[in-house]
C-alpha cells in the first residue's frame, strides 16, 4: 500500500492541472448554461411572481405562460441534474487522459458518457441509498416521541427523546463513514468500467484502513477551494445587485427580474469555472489509492 498524495499536493497539482487545461475543461463545464438559459427563458415566459399558492386559486393562464412554468419545471428538475451528471461523467476521464497525456476527442467524450448514462445513475442511487440508510437509526425514538405525545406519557416522551439524540449522532457518524468509503464508486465505473454494487464494493476496498486520511484529504482541499468559491460568488453577485439598483431603482418590478436573471447567470458561470477544481481534486485522490 503505497503513501497517499499529500494535501498540499492535491491543492499544487489541481491548481496546475486546471490552468494549464482550463480552455478545454470550460468547453465541458460550459454546458451548466443550457439549463440556466431554459429556466430564465420560461421565467419570461410565465407570469410575474407564480407560485403553487397563485395558481391553486385558479388563476387563468395563457398558452404562453402555461409552457414558460413547465419549461422552467422540467429545466429544473430535470434538465439541470441531468446536465449536471453528464458533465461530471465526462470530466473525469477527460482529466484522467489530460493528466496521461493523451489525444482527447470531446465530442467522442461526451457521446461515451451518455451511453454510460444509465449505468452511473444505477451507481448514483446506489450509493445515495446506502449513505443515507442510517437515517433510520431516528425512528425508534420518533415513534416513542410520538407515542408519548399522542398518549401524553412523559416516559416515552423523555426515551423517545434520548433515543432521537443518540439516533441523530449515530446516523451522522455512519453516513461520513460510509459516504467516505463510497466516495470513489463513480470513479470505478468511469475510469475502470466497473458496474452496479462491485463498484460500490472496490470503492470501500480502496479506501480501507485508510479512512481518516482519506477523508481529510477529500474535505479540506474542498474546503479550499468553496471558500474561494463563495468569495467570488458573493462579490459578484453584490457588485451585479449594486449595479441593477443603480439603473433599475425606479422599476422594482424590472430590477426583480433583472436580479433573478443575473443570479441564475452567476451561478451557473461560478459553478462552470470551479466545478473541475472538486473533480480534479479527487481524480487527483483517487490515482493514488489506486497505486
């Protein structure tokens, strides 16, 4: 068992990865816009200020505005996180042949990723559901809690408590634990074509007997990194709001949407430049638990 990179060497080696390749990492991440562009499109489209309580009351929509709130929807809830996935998928093994040295075709890139689309979701759900599994370790004490309270039992109601407490602790420890040793599944599959709960299985194997180092060295460059990110996000969106309020301060209604444009824009231009930071990071972690 070889020694991990260091943490400092993940922070060195991520910086030099990403600005050396930075154009061609762009030309993935850059795709974050399609689904910001629908949702501002639909957002010009539906009415002013819609909300489930506005349109419970029966409110009568044109044919335009009722396809603006379902553009903005399936945006949303569909489009972005399946945007989201595919640039993840296609990230990593581009950063993997950039950091080999070899000839990269993104358009034969991105076609790869969709046909393993299905397969890494499975994977995703996989994991998703084992991580969160020791949320059950809460419902022993809610039922007592509820119990006590539906039968005004103090005793059930102190147990109830204490077991909800000690279930909240447990529950954190075990998800940490097993996220962090499930944390590279997605890599097994796109950088070594293991599927399903192998992926799940090889990804525990790699990081066992080293989960303290490796879940230091998976949290603190990310934690670098977001609080950079936040810096950046944060100015530019008070210099942005400074700027609309000086021109628009006159119109509330046009400086709204004016702000929630450019709140979409700047999130989705924060999250394309930093994202291949996070994913460099840990393709940077996951080379060396495989040596």
């Amino acid at each position: 068992m070889s020694k991990l990179i260091s943490i400092g060497q993940i922070l060195d080696q991520t910086w030099d990865h990403y600005r050396t390749h930075f154009k061609t990492l762009m030309h993935v991440t850059l795709w974050f816009f399609l689904a910001t562009i629908l949702i501002i499109a639909g957002s010009f489209l539906a009415p002013f200020g819609a909300s489930p309580e506005i349109l419970a009351e029966g409110v009568e929509l044109s044919s335009s505005q009722m396809l603006g709130l379902v553009v903005m929807g399936v945006s949303g809830a569909i489009v972005a996180p399946v945007i989201g996935m595919w640039i993840f998928m296609t990230l990593i093994p581009l950063i993997r042949m950039q950091r080999n040295n070899k000839k990269i075709n993104l358009h034969a890139l991105g076609k790869e990723s969709w046909k393993k689309f299905f397969s890494y979701l499975w994977i995703v759900i996989l994991k998703t559901i084992a991580t969160i599994l020791p949320i059950l370790l809460i419902v022993p004490g809610m039922i007592l809690l509820f119990t006590g309270a539906t039968q005004t039992n103090a005793s059930y109601s102190s147990v109830g408590i204490f077991l909800t407490f000690i279930g909240i602790l447990a529950a954190l420890v075990l998800i940490i634990w097993i996220g962090t040793l499930l944390h590279f599944s997605e890599y097994r599959f796109l950088v070594d074509g293991t599927k399903g709960i192998k992926a799940l299985k090889e990804s525990k194997a790699l990081a066992k007997g080293r989960f303290w180092n490796v879940l230091f060295r998976i949290i603190l460059p990310k934690l670098v990194f977001a609080i950079a990110v936040v810096a950046v996000h944060f100015v530019l969106a008070i210099s942005l709001a400074l700027i609309a309020t000086q021109f628009l301060a006159s119109d509330p209604l046009t400086y709204v949407r004016v702000s929630g444009v450019l709140d979409q824009l700047i999130s989705a231009g924060v999250a394309a430049v930093s994202t291949p930071l996070f994913v460099i990071a840990d393709v940077l972690i996951y080379q060396s638990l495989r040596k």
